[in-house]
C-alpha cells in the first residue's frame, strides 16, 4: 500500500477521494459514487471531506518532505 495523500493528478476537487483510491487500491471512481451515495444518509460526510482535505498532504509537498 501506499501513503496516504492527495494526487496531484487525477483530482476532481480536492484529491480527497483519488487519494483514498490509491491508498486502498480501487478505482478513484469507485470511491467517488461510494461518497456521493454516502450522502444520501445523515452524518458528517461533507465535514469528514473537508477535513481530510486539510489533514492530508498533497502529493508534492509530502515528497519533498521525506528524506
């Protein structure tokens, strides 16, 4: 498996979800109709979204990171 951050290619939004994919090894796709179905039941969704998109590290910066 891979490290857990944001692509930067093959971004919709924010990589949230492309990220995911790489990480678990499906389809980016697969892992966006799964949140866009995820949405149609109550819970925090959107603000489990939005704070991965702040937790996570692009792809870029988390490279030049490691050593």
């Amino acid at each position: 498996m891979t490290a857990l951050v944001r692509p930067t290619h093959g971004r919709v939004i924010a990589g949230v979800c492309a990220g995911l994919a790489q990480r678990f090894g499906v389809s980016a796709t697969t892992v966006r109709v799964i949140f866009l179905l995820s949405c149609l039941l109550p819970g925090p969704q959107f603000l489990l979204y939005i704070a991965l998109w702040i937790l996570l590290p692009s792809e870029d910066k988390a490279r030049t990171a490691a050593w």
